[in-house]
C-alpha cells in the first residue's frame, strides 16, 4: 500500500511519472503518479469484469478520485480500442486532452460534429416556407473525425473520444476501405491512373493552392495532401510507369520528413462509393421516384409530384457526372444497397467486435442517445409528405437507442450518481469512493429553512474567520439576488454567478473567489464543470425540500461534492421536511463517508486539502512571471472558448492563409511562428493541438 502517500504527493510534481507497458498490449501509458485511493481496486475488478465477458459494468466514482485515469489503466491493461462517449463537446475536449497526456505515443482521436453552424432543411406546411439546408462545416474537425476512422481501421492502440455525432450516419466501412488508395515502392502503376483514383477518392486537383484534400501534379512527381493529416503529405515519384520513390513532407516548408516503403492514402469524405455502387444506385432511385410520382398524382398533388421530380431528376444527373450531389445522405440507403428501415452505418460500425466502450456521465449520455432519433424523424416525415424528399430519406437518421444497444460491445458507464438504466443493466457496479489524496466527502447537517438567510450569514462569518470560502446555490434568480444584496449590505464580500456571465468573466470571478477578493459565490445551478474548488469548505443549499431538477436526488449529490475538495468541508442543507431526494442523497453521501474514514483510518493516511494550485495563483497575481503567463493563457482560453465555433474557425482560416503566404514568400521563420499561435488557438478550441498519427508500415507507432 505504499503507493498511496506517493500519489497524495503527485501534485507537486505532475509532470514526472513513468511510462508502463502490459504484455498483448499496444499502449504505453503514461503514469504521471501509481494508481492510488479507491484506483487499484477498480482498475482491477473492472479489467477482470471484461475478462469473464461481462457485457455492461458501472464505474461509480466520487468527484475528485480520477475515474479518466482509472479509464486510461483499464484500456492499457487490456490492450484494447476502446471508445469514449461524453455528453458534450466542452467535455469531449477535456477527456480529450488527458487521454493526449495519458497515452502520448499512442493514437488519441476526436469524432465530435464538425458543423460550426447547421440549419437542416426543413418544410413549414402552416406558411408554405422550404427552409434550405445551409451549414459551414470546420474543416480542422473534419481532419479529425478522418482521422479517427482511419486510425480505427489501421491501429490497435487508438482512443476515440466521441459525443452523441458518432450514432449519426456515416458512409459504411466497407465502401470507405474499398476506395482507399495503398501505394507501395515498386506498385505498377501510371501517372494518370494515380489522378483518376485520386479524383474518385473526391480530392480536387489543385496547382496553386495545396491544402487538405488536394494533390498537385509536376511531371512524374505527384504531391498529395491527405484528407486525414493536418501537417503532413506525401510525394509519389514515378519512373516508366512504377512508384519509385514515397516521401512524407512538410506540406509547409516542403522539407523531407521521411521516406517510407507504403503509404494508405483514404478518401476525402466519408460518403464516397465506389462508380458501380453509384450506378445502380441511380437506377434504383429511379425506380423510387417513378412510384412516388404515381402515388402524388393519384392523390391529386400535383404540385408535390413537380417539386419531387425536379429535385431528385438534378440529384441523378450529378450523380451520374460526379459521383457525389449536394445532400447525398439522404440517397445513403440506395448507395449502401440496404433495405428500407434498416439502421444507417455509423462510427460504431468502424469499431472491431472486441472494442471497449465508456459512457461517460452516463446519467446524461443515455438520455441523450435516446432523444436523438423522435426529432430527426419529425423533420423528415414532413419533408416526404410534401414532396422535398423521396420516402428513402427518412433511413438518412440517428440509430435508435435499441439499434445503438445492439451495436454496443462490452460497454462501461462511468457517472457519480448512475441513473435508472445503469442500474438495471449493470452487471457489476464498481465504486470508487476514496480519493487518492484521501479527502472525505463533506458532512451533511439539515437546518430549518425558517431563518436559512441569518443562519448562513453566521456560518460565513465562522468561514471568513478562517480564511475559507463558501457556495451558496437558490432555486430562483430573483432569491439569488436578493441574497447577495443582503449580504453585501452586511458587509459580506459576495458576488452572483447567474447564466448571463460569459466565459471569461466567469473565469476572472472564479479566480477571485480563489484569492479572496470576494469570500461567498450565489449561484442557481453550481453544477456546471469548473466549480470544483479547493477553498470552498461550505456548500449551502437553500430551500432542499422543494422538490424539482434542482433539488432531485442526483443534482442534490453532485451540488453537496462541491465541498469535497476542503478538508473542513460540510454541506448545509436548509429544509422544513425530509423530501425523498434529500433522504436518499445524504444516506449516500453518509455510506460514501464511511467508506473513506474507514479506508483513512486502516491505511494511516491523513487527509489534506489540495494546496498547490491556489499558491501558484497567489504568487501569478502578485510576483511570478511564469504565472503571470498562465493567467494570460487561462483569459486567452476563456476568450477562444466564448468565440462562436464559427469564428475560431474564421480565425484559424485567416492565420492558415497568413502562414501561407509567409511560406510562398520563403519566410519560413515568420510561417513557423505563425503555426505556433496556430497550434495554441487549435489547442484552446479543441482541448489538445490537431496532431497527425502515422503508422509507417505495419507497425502501429506514431512517427
């Protein structure tokens, strides 16, 4: 057990760790401290649970125990792909980032919707309004989900961290891998049919500017800039009609990076189809729209059997020229040849049988994969009944949730308060309640809600004393603000945390609540990611007996965890009746207590509160430069993550075209400084710099 005081020492070196390896397993994982706490136990039974075939298991883990790091051991250990669902995209970039940390040499990839803005077409029957469907798709997230599926397809030891994008329908896996173009030293082959294949693949030939997606040609030598990578490309010299030569280069600068014996080029979107798919899908969409056709006439809709002729008749004709048209998902049954209803191919479908899947908040992840399908198929049915849309489109959908839990593998739902379904289905729930630095879960005291204002103005004044900080969390807006009023008027340093603050005044208001400048926060939903702080040693809870969202049982847990970081931490609860809610989430948060002091007491641990960051903080704010840096860097992120994705992604387009034109004028140092604010603006978008993983050969590492 002597591993436990090691990792309550971890914060104070973070980066020093040591890399681990396990026998049959591809990944190398960084471990910045020894599993600690209630970790070794869980990595444990959760490893031997997928061992012995378990289908689902429940990884209850408290706030604070490190359930990422508990995920990043049980992948290592069984050396398997393995895919994390999370219920958002700003979540999605956090896991992201520390998977990046846990598994460095291994590939970590994003599957996340690349639109930055998406209005589905859509028909108003009441105004006789066709909303057109109009989107801008950010071509950095596109790179990223190509990546993804090329990763999955190639390498044993990738991560996919995803969010609710991966059950929408992509192309089907086969179609993809069948176009994907393999290219070895010594291959017979042309240079024309070099093009013509690229040209099937949908990459665009392009001599002046050479970006994702594009190939250039000069005589015998032709460049090629795969859909999948972000700053890497490949140079295919030919002799006599044989590949003599692969180079990967910096598409940049131009300088040589390597010469490899093969190289997988894969198409440049997910939807292409090989030519004679294509075909026959024409002709079995005609077939289709002559019997739509019979049907609008018979019923006397002329008008709609106009529209839907005109539509699907342009579709076919480009179709027929180009292989692709604008809204080509809603032909995917035809393309894929699957019969009507049946489910679409998505990124689960790219997965191998043995792969690991994770729920992350599981409580929201499983509502959510539920919901997806009803509102989809509202739209669509419209869209079919007045002629916008042959009756195949309605296949272009979201799985249901019983299709998605067909296609699930031996699946771990990972949440600190585990919902209906988890606990239905769970073969084997694991906890993990003790947390390596082995703080203990916050006592919790019941108050009458009488004289909750005057009882919790008393309790600040006992925390100012000491230093400490304090939460309060209202049910109303209007509650909230008369709180802080009165407060204040009593000389309390307090501030309001309400929905309209944006990202980076909350950063700025969190920072200070750390620092002191103000002592109480008042707030309506504490729930949101960043609240988790060290100095908060109170949570008052106001009004815990109305029953609703924000007093349920699950809200009730999560609010009074925001204590656990303290080692004074306690949790108020101010309420004239014991509600259901509140009875079970105390009893919880009580066996959750017992189970830590228990662990503490039989180990000799004693518990401390996190100290580092604050102090790093203080001296940032007063002295240290380096700290200084990070401050700026904390309101830069802020201010990237307050950006519409629309204009990051404006953003990164002007400083990719900047970088450019430096390199096309051979200033190079000025382009790589340039890449640089390129790589720190992509890293604050997306929660990790784009990176491109390459197996050369057939070995999985990454170059």
């Amino acid at each position: 057990m002597s591993a436990i005081p090691q990792a309550s020492e971890a914060p104070q070196h973070e980066k020093k760790g040591t890399f681990v390896t396990y026998p049959d397993s591809p990944f190398e994982l960084f471990q910045p401290y020894p599993p600690a706490g209630d970790q070794p136990q869980a990595i444990e039974k959760l490893v031997e649970g997928v061992q012995d075939g378990e289908v689902y298991q429940t990884l209850l883990g408290v706030t604070g125990s490190g359930k990422t790091y508990t995920m990043a051991n049980v992948i290592a250990r069984l050396g398997r792909p393995a895919i994390v669902f999370a219920p958002n995209k700003t979540l999605a970039a956090q896991l992201y980032s520390e998977f990046r940390e846990f598994f460095p040499h291994n590939a970590v990839e994003y599957f996340v919707s690349y639109y930055d803005y998406y209005q589905p077409e859509a028909y108003v029957p009441q105004r006789d309004l066709f909303i057109e469907k109009d989107s801008s798709i950010n071509e950095h997230i596109e790179q990223m989900r190509l990546s993804a599926t090329k990763s999955v397809l190639e390498r044993r030891d990738t991560v996919i961290v995803a969010t609710v994008s991966a059950i929408y329908g992509i192309g089907a896996p086969e179609d993809y891998t069948q176009m994907r173009f393999i290219m070895r030293i010594g291959d017979k082959i042309g240079q024309r049919d070099v093009i013509s294949q690229l040209i099937r693949m949908q990459y665009n030939r392009n001599e002046q500017d050479f970006a994702r997606g594009t190939f250039r040609v000069r005589g015998d030598t032709i460049d090629i800039f795969p859909a999948e990578h972000s700053e890497l490309a490949i140079r295919v010299e030919l002799f006599d009609d044989e590949i003599e030569q692969l180079q990967l280069f910096d598409p940049l600068t131009g300088r040589i990076r390597q010469k490899v014996p093969r190289f997988t080029v894969y198409p440049s979107s997910h939807y292409v189809t090989p030519r004679e798919k294509v075909l026959s899908a024409v002709e079995s969409i005609k077939l289709e729209l002559d019997e739509r056709l019979k049907f609008f006439v018979a019923e006397g809709k002329l008008v709609e059997a106009q529209r839907l002729e005109q539509r699907t008749r342009f579709d076919l004709e480009m179709l027929s020229e180009l292989g692709h048209c604008k809204g080509i998902e809603n032909y995917t049954r035809h393309l894929s040849g699957a019969p009507p209803g049946a489910p679409p191919s998505t990124l689960t479908d790219y997965l191998p049988k043995d792969a690991l899947m994770f729920l992350d908040e599981s409580h929201q992840m499983i509502g959510q994969l539920n919901g997806m399908y009803a509102g989809d198929r509202a739209r669509k049915e419209t869209l079919v009944a007045y002629g916008f849309r042959l009756p195949s489109a309605m296949d272009n959908r979201p799985l249901k949730f019983e299709e998605f839990e067909a296609r699930m593998r031996q699946v771990v739902f990972v949440s600190a308060t585990p919902a209906d379904y988890e606990k239905q289905h769970a073969g084997q729930v694991v906890e993990q309640l003790v947390r390596p630095t082995g703080l203990i879960d916050p006592e919790v005291e019941i108050r009458p809600a009488t004289h909750q204002v005057d009882d919790v103005l008393q309790e600040i004044r006992i925390r100012v004393d000491k230093n400490e900080r304090v939460l309060i969390t209202t049910l109303t807006k209007r509650m909230a603000e008369q709180l802080t009023d009165y407060l204040s008027d009593n000389g309390v340093k307090v501030r309001y945390l309400h929905s309209d603050v944006d990202t980076v005044e909350r950063v700025e208001i969190i920072r200070d609540l750390r620092l002191g400048q103000f002592d109480v926060l008042v707030g309506i939903n504490l729930l949101r990611e960043g609240l988790d702080i060290p100095e908060v040693s109170l949570v008052a809870i106001l009004d815990a007996d109305k029953e609703g969202f924000l007093r349920a049982e699950r809200s009730l847990i999560q609010t009074i965890g925001r204590a656990a970081r303290n080692l004074n931490g306690k949790a108020i609860l101010y309420a004239d009746r014991m509600t259901e809610s509140m009875k079970k989430a105390i009893g919880e948060t009580e066996r959750r207590r017992a189970r830590q002091v228990a662990h503490n007491e039989a180990h000799g641990i004693t518990p401390r509160s996190i100290q580092k960051q604050i102090r790093d903080l203080i001296d940032g704010v007063y002295s240290e430069k380096a700290s200084k840096e990070q401050e700026k860097q904390e309101l830069q992120r802020a201010m990237v993550e307050d950006m519409s994705e629309k204009d990051i992604s404006k953003r990164i387009k002007q400083l990719e075209k900047q970088m450019l034109e430096h390199a096309r004028n051979l200033e190079f140092e000025k382009a790589a400084r340039v890449r640089d604010q390129l790589a720190l603006l992509k890293e604050q978008a997306f929660g990790a710099s784009v990176h491109d993983n390459v197996a050369i050969g057939s070995g999985g590492k990454k170059s």
